[in-house]
C-alpha cells in the first residue's frame, strides 16, 4: 500500500512537470501575434471610407468659425430654453 | 432652444447666447472679436492701442476709427453729464491704488500709499483735442485716459451687432453690461438677475426685458484696501476720490448699452441731491437704485420691468 502511494506520486510530478515543459515548448514555437496579421494581411478587407462632417451651420457664408485657430480652447456650447442673464457691475 | 457661451475676458465674466441657425459660428466670431478688442483697448496691457495713446501725452498721435469712435462718445457722454462721466480720472484711480488689474491686485494688495488728492494736478477731459481729418488725438499734458466702462459697453454693442449678422435673436452680456437684439423666438422677454449688491451670489429681483440694454454700476465689486482705507473703483471726478454713494448700486435699462453704462456710472457718483440736474435731457431714462438695506428705488416706470411675484410664487 505504501509502495502504491509513492508510485502515484512520482507519477502525478513526473506528469505535471512533462505537462508544463511540454507547454513552454509549444508556445515558444508557436507564431507571434504580428506575425500572423501579416501574414493574413493579403486577405484583409478595405478599410472604409468616411463621409466629410457636416458643418456646425448650415450657411457657408456664415461660416467664420472656421477661420478660428485650430488649436484655441473654445468654451463648451450650452443649449436651454432661456439662459440667465446677471446684472450687478463688473 | 438658445444656445449660449460663457468665458473670461475684459476681467469679468461675458456671456453670448444666440438662437438660430448660425448660433455657434455667429458667438465663435463674436469671443474672437472681444478678444481682440481687449488687446486693444486694456490700460493693463502695455502693448494695446490705449496704453500707446495714454504715452503720447502732450503729441498728436494716429489712431484707429475704433479707438476715436469711443473717444468721441466719451466726449459727448462727458458734456451731456456735466463732468460726473469723466474717463480722464486715471491718475486719480493710479493715485488709489489701482494701477494693475483687479485680479493682481486681489492676490497681491495694492503698493500705493495713501496721499491726499490733489485734484487739480490732472487737466480736464475737454481739454482733448481732436483731429478728425487726419484721425489724430492729442491728450493734453499730464492726462491718462481710463475707457473702463465706455469701452466695455462699445464692445458689447460691437459684439452684439457682429453676432446679429448670423441670428436675428441674440443677446451679449459682460460684467453685467447686456444688450438683447431682437426677442426670443417663443415671444417671451429675456430674463435678467438683479444681483444684490451686499451678497452678489443672491438675486433681488428677476426683470424682464424684450430688448435693448442693462447696465449696472456698483460700488461693491471692484473694492480693496489701501492703509486704512476701503477703497472702489468709481472715481468722482469732482473731488478724485472713490465717490460717496447714496446708493450700492445703479442699474440702467435702456435702448442703448452705451448710454446704460454711462447713467448707471454717473447716476451712483451724481447721487440723490444732483439726480434731477443730471436727468434733465433723459426724463424717460428707466433705472433701479439699490440702497445699504437692499431696497430698491428709482424712475417711475422701473417697476414695469420686474416680474410680480405671488405670495405662493415661491
């Protein structure tokens, strides 16, 4: 009985250590995720193409917002159905 | 729906709200041209167009058809207020104090002494003289100009008239100086805040106008200290000090913004006892005057303006 229990021992390391070298093994063979989009990339489909934005107005000639700098911080647009105007000096 | 901005400039808040179509472009073009306008016409500023004109002092120097448009104005509102508008009192405010803007002085307090007045070392504003054929202007010797208010409300008409070209309905406010063209489009009129003067974050009253301008003066926003004393930002030009109110505040409604921030100004300095004088040419002139305890008084017709309120309205 003792000499059983030994025996399932031994073969439950011996298994698990085969099992992960086994495992190392196969994902160190195994092709790298970049590797297999190129390889795929003969195959991929067209990209598609994007309509324009609309314009924030629909007037053109109205449209000297777009001569604003690109890059300038603009405040946020708020939309209410009556703002609230304050008076009390500056 | 209106569709409004909010942002900082001209050291005060300024809000642009616009309904129709070209709302967004329309109150873009409008931030960009207040913006410049504040390069141009801050005395802070030592690279604007006012700061080059307050160096020539005592020469004749070109100036641009904006900057002589507010002069001109500066110079009717002066006659027609017998003095009490008054934008030559520079040297007087730099005398308190207040010879950096508000926000530096509020971090870093004022480093003027205080001195007696000496009121007539400054020459009077009449003394400007004008060129028009050549677009020139001499300031007498001795004498800075201070646009403060005038150019704020030139700039809110300026503004409001840009924004018009994209939407019939709009309105600019800044610091509380306002003007609304045309009405919004639900037929209602456009809401107004009165803000108390002793606590401006309360509201005394709500007012409704369909168009047109309000302005208010007060002497409680722009304060500071300076030795012993309190100091403010609105100068009597007939002693050069801060002026000795009745009032906290003067709020003007009035088709013109201009002409609003000019009255609210000169009726706060002229007072109680120099009113009627004051108002002789501007018997329908409408405004609400608020005292120490937060009562309003003023013209006849003020009360038109204001919503009435049920016991139950609350």
């Amino acid at each position: 009985m003792k000499l059983l229990k030994i025996g399932i021992r031994f073969w439950i390391t011996l298994t698990s250590v085969l099992s992960f070298l086994s495992g190392w093994v196969m994902l160190a063979h195994a092709p790298k995720p970049n590797q297999a989009n190129f390889s795929s990339s003969s195959v991929a489909a067209p990209l598609p193409t994007l309509e324009p934005l609309n314009p924030l107005s629909g007037s053109d000639d109205n449209n000297n917002f777009q001569n604003q700098p690109l890059f300038s911080v603009q405040p946020s647009v708020r939309s209410q159905f009556k703002p609230a105007f304050r008076t009390g000096g500056s | 729906m209106i569709r409004s901005i909010e942002f900082r400039a001209m050291n005060t808040s300024v809000m642009l709200a616009a309904e129709g179509e070209g709302a967004i472009p329309g109150m873009y073009a409008a931030k960009a041209f207040i913006d410049e306008c504040e390069q141009r016409f801050s005395r802070f500023l030592p690279a604007s167009e006012l700061s080059d004109l307050n160096r020539s002092t005592g020469d004749w120097l070109q100036i641009s058809e904006d900057l002589m448009d507010m002069l001109q104005l500066s110079m009717k509102y002066y006659a027609e207020t017998n003095g009490i508008f008054d934008p030559s009192i520079l040297s007087d405010l730099k005398q308190i104090g207040y010879d950096r803007s508000m926000d530096e002085i509020r971090a870093h307090g004022v480093n003027v002494p205080e001195r007696v007045p000496n009121r007539t070392s400054r020459p009077a504003f009449h003394e400007l003289s004008f060129d028009l054929a050549t677009s020139r202007v001499r300031l007498p010797r001795g004498m800075e100009i201070d646009l403060g208010g005038i150019a704020k409300g030139w700039i809110v008409q300026k503004a409001a008239q840009l924004l018009h070209q994209y939407v019939e309905v709009c309105g600019v406010s800044a610091g509380g100086d306002i003007l609304f063209i045309g009405r919004p489009l639900d037929g209602t009129d456009w809401d107004v805040y009165l803000e108390d003067p002793r606590s401006p974050t309360e509201m005394l009253t709500q007012l409704h106008v369909p168009s047109g301008a309000v302005a208010t003066s007060s002497i409680m926003k722009r304060t500071w200290s300076q030795g012993e004393k309190i100091r403010h930002h609105l100068i009597d030009p007939r002693m050069g000090e801060p002026a000795k109110t009745d009032w906290l505040s003067v709020t003007v409604i009035s088709p013109s913004v201009i002409e609003a921030e000019v009255y609210a100004k000169a009726i706060l300095i002229a007072g109680e006892k120099e009113l009627p004088n004051l108002l002789k040419r501007k018997q329908d002139l409408t405004f609400i005057a608020v005292d120490s305890d937060g009562d309003l008084s003023g013209s006849s017709n003020y009360k038109e303006y204001m919503y009435e309120f049920t016991s139950n309205a609350f």
